[in-house]
C-alpha cells in the first residue's frame, strides 16, 4: 500500500508550495501571505521512484477552539493522524520562533515519524536557519528549497530512512496503479452548501463549513466509494459575479474552482434551494456546459424549503426553459445537512456519466438523419438548396456528431438546433453538452483542368 505524509508548520513557511513541488503541478494556491490553506489537501506525490500521497495543511497556530483558525485546527490534527510520517517544516531565513517550539512538541507527542525540513535554505541566510533548527530537537534537519527544488534528493533518502518497510513497496504500487475514478467537481455560488454536502456524503467532517460565506479556497480532491463506484469529489470555492470577484486570493479561487470544471467528468451544479436558477447559477451551468462536461443540477437546502405539491415538477421546467442547451438535466432536490436525496444525487451522476460516454452507431445514426432532414428539409438560402449527406459521431465525452454537407457556412444556427433537439430526443441524450460541426465534402474534381 502506497504510504502517506502530511506537510504541516506555522503558517507561511511554504507547506503549499512543497506539497505541488510533490504533486508535480500546481494543485494548491500559493500566495505570499499567511493563512491562504485552510482545508486540508491530498494529492498524489512522486519522489524519485516512491509514489506515495501527500496532504497539505492549514498552518499551524494557536487559536480558540470555536473560531475559524480553531476549526483549521482540526483538520491539521485530524491530517497528523492520518499520516505514517509528518514533514515538520521551519522557515531558514525567519529562524525558528516560539509557535516552531510549540509545535515540535506537538509532533513529538503524536508519535509519529517525522522529518524536519528547513525550507527556504537556498543563499547563506537560508544556511544559517539550517543551522538552528537542529535546537527543535527532531534530528537532522534537511535543508530545502520546494520553490526551486533543490534539496530533494536528501528529502528522498530521509523518506527511505523514517519508513523502510513503506518506501520499498511504494514503487511496485505506483507501477500497477489504481482503475480511473469518476472525476466530480461540485460548483455553484458562495455558501450554497457544498463543503456540507461533500461532508454528508463521505460521513466525516473532512472539509471546513461554517456560516461564514467563501471559507473554501482551494479546489480540494477528496477519493469516495459509492456502491462499488470510485469516485473522486472536487469541492471547489463558490463563483460569485465577475465584478464582484476581489484581486488576489479570491481570484486565484475562483480560477482554481474552474480548472476543476475543466478537468472533471461530471459536475453538480449546486444551487440554493431559497434562490434557485438565479443569474449567477445560470452562468455557472452554461460554463459548464461550455466547456463540455457531463452535469446534474442540485438544488440543495431542500430540507428549509417550503414543500408545496408539484414543487419538483416546476423545479425541473424551470430548468429545461432556462437551460435549454442542457435539456433533460436531471434536477435533484439534496439537503447536505441531513443527507436526504444524496443517494438520488450519486445515482444522477453515474446516470449522466454514462450519457456522457454515450456512442451511437453510423447506421443507426444515418436512419435517423435521414428521417430528420425528409421531415423538415434544410432551407433554401439566397435561392439555393442545402444538400446535407451523411452524419457520423466524431467521439464522446461530451457526444459530437458531423455532419457532411454542401455550404456549412449557410446552414442556419435554427436548423443545427433542430438536429441537436433531435438527436437528443432520439439517442436518450438529456441534460449532457453536444456538438455538432458542419462539414463540406471535399470535391475530388477540385482544381483540375477542364479538357
């Protein structure tokens, strides 16, 4: 089984930016202020020849148990006893301060093993903190630089040193590699409840909530089994209007919430139940769309909604009249408070993970687009009738269909609607993004001389 180290220290000694120097990309924010983590992070490490996953923290400090750093608090400690070995880190060019000390017996106290890193050791000033740390009590210290990656290699024979056994079965693990999980990101506006709901659905309070809105800032992965199904759940920062968004660390949010739309199978848009399809929602799931992901509308905070009859029936029209390029899209009324309806919700996803997958045969395509086009012929332009040949599907994920035809440029945005309704309609493809690219044959008798 592949090990797992948790990087923990007072705030702003680099923790973040070790953890994508191991990560091997930029998976957590990193900014020159103290206090940007605040949940804790896991991600997938490599050093060397050891594949192994590595969990960033918030910055250790010393706070009310109640208060938002308190509850950070908590996820820190909850990653030191989740971890095999803790990476104690220590700022070499600030020198060690009393939280340093504070903390070192923390570490020893948890029992685990641990190695102490002098980061930001790069020049002379760096060496001389090296130098210091070896007051804390915890061994050797490495010295290391995780922005410019010097040092790792005496972080690599440390890691074999504190866990021998861990260390020499990690390659054989990262060689036979894990089957894919489904990739879920969970969006929507700021303090719609999805930390609650991630929370709700793995059974532990794995991510910081609270009633303050935008406590989430990093888009942070978190591995799931539902029914036998790998799953892994993004819960990302809430997206407010562009104008709204604050410089800085808002931003740098914000864009990591929509790199993991990019990169996700499906996404739940969650929407509050108390203001559900307002602008900002709509924008949310066109971007979604957009960017060709599969998508499940949730409206979440259903247990404080008044429950009037037919209240999902005009939830799910709502939807289909606001979101016409995302047709069918399930709509899932969820509470992340009490867990009702998240079994519902799990099941729309795989449902529209699989639509998403969906490909349909060349002839049965073809049948149909025969039908289609002698039911409702392409329209003449400027006097000239449209000839439209053959269709055939490009790829999945999301569905994308060609279309050969004369003239592409002039076929109407009208009647490419009128093929993507139809086929939408035909192949059981509701709520997921499709394409469709209009393409002139090619005239093989193009370019040569009359005789």
């Amino acid at each position: 089984m592949p090990f797992t180290v948790a990087i923990i220290g007072r705030p702003n000694v680099g923790k973040s930016t070790l953890f994508n120097r191991l990560a091997g990309r930029r998976l957590a924010l990193v900014a020159d202020e103290p206090g940007v983590t605040r949940d804790r992070r896991e991600g997938q490490g490599r050093l060397g020849d050891l594949a192994f996953t590595v969990i960033d923290t918030a910055g250790l400090d010393e706070a009310a148990p109640g208060s938002l750093t308190g509850r950070m608090q908590v996820q820190t400690e909850a990653a030191i006893t989740q971890a095999d070995a803790l990476l104690f880190l220590v700022d070499a060019r600030v020198g060690l301060t009393p939280l340093d000390r504070s903390f070192a017996v923390l570490v020893r106290k948890s029992g685990k093993p641990a190695i102490l890193i002098a980061n930001k050791s790069e020049g002379r000033a760096g060496k001389a903190g090296a130098t210091e740390a070896y007051a804390l009590g915890l061994g050797e210290p490495v010295a290391l630089s995780a922005e410019h990656g010097e040092g790792l290699a005496d972080l690599y024979d440390a890691l074999r040193a504190v866990l021998p056994g861990a260390t020499a079965a990690a390659a054989d693990a990262a060689e036979r590699g894990p089957s894919r999980p489904i990739k879920v990101a969970v969006v929507g506006r700021p303090n719609a409840g999805k930390s609650t709901l991630i929370n709700q659905l793995i059974g532990e309070e794995r991510l910081l909530v609270g009633p303050e809105a935008g406590i989430t800032r990093d888009s942070i992965a978190i591995e799931f089994d539902w029914r036998g199904h790998k799953f892994q759940l993004y819960d990302t920062a809430g997206i407010r209007r562009r104008g709204r968004v604050a410089e800085g660390l808002e931003k740098l949010s914000v864009a990591d919430a929509l790199n993991a739309v990019r990169f996700a199978d499906v996404v739940i848009v969650l929407m509050d139940s108390a203001r559900a399809f307002e602008e900002q929602d709509l924008r949310i799931a066109d971007l979604v769309e957009q960017e060709g992901r599969a998508v499940v509308l949730g409206i979440n905070k259903w247990d404080l909604a008044e429950r009037k009859p037919g209240a999902v029936k005009r939830l799910r029209e709502e939807a289909d009249h606001w979101l016409p390029q995302l047709k069918g899209a399930a709509v899932l009324p969820t509470s992340g408070l009490t867990g009702d309806g998240l079994d519902r919700l799990m099941q729309a996803v795989l449902d529209a993970h699989a639509v998403w997958n969906k490909r349909v045969p060349t002839s049965t395509l073809n049948r149909w687009f025969g039908e289609a086009t002698s039911a409702h012929p392409a329209p003449a332009v400027a006097g000239r009738r449209l000839k439209l040949n053959y269709i055939t599907q490009a790829k999945s994920r999301p569905p994308s269909f060609v279309v050969f035809c004369t003239r592409a440029d002039a076929v109407p945005d009208a009647y490419k609607r009128y093929l993507v309704n139809g086929l939408r309609e035909a192949f059981d493809l509701p709520g997921t993004p499709i394409r469709l690219t209009l393409r002139e044959k090619t005239n093989p008798f193009a370019g040569r001389k009359k005789k």
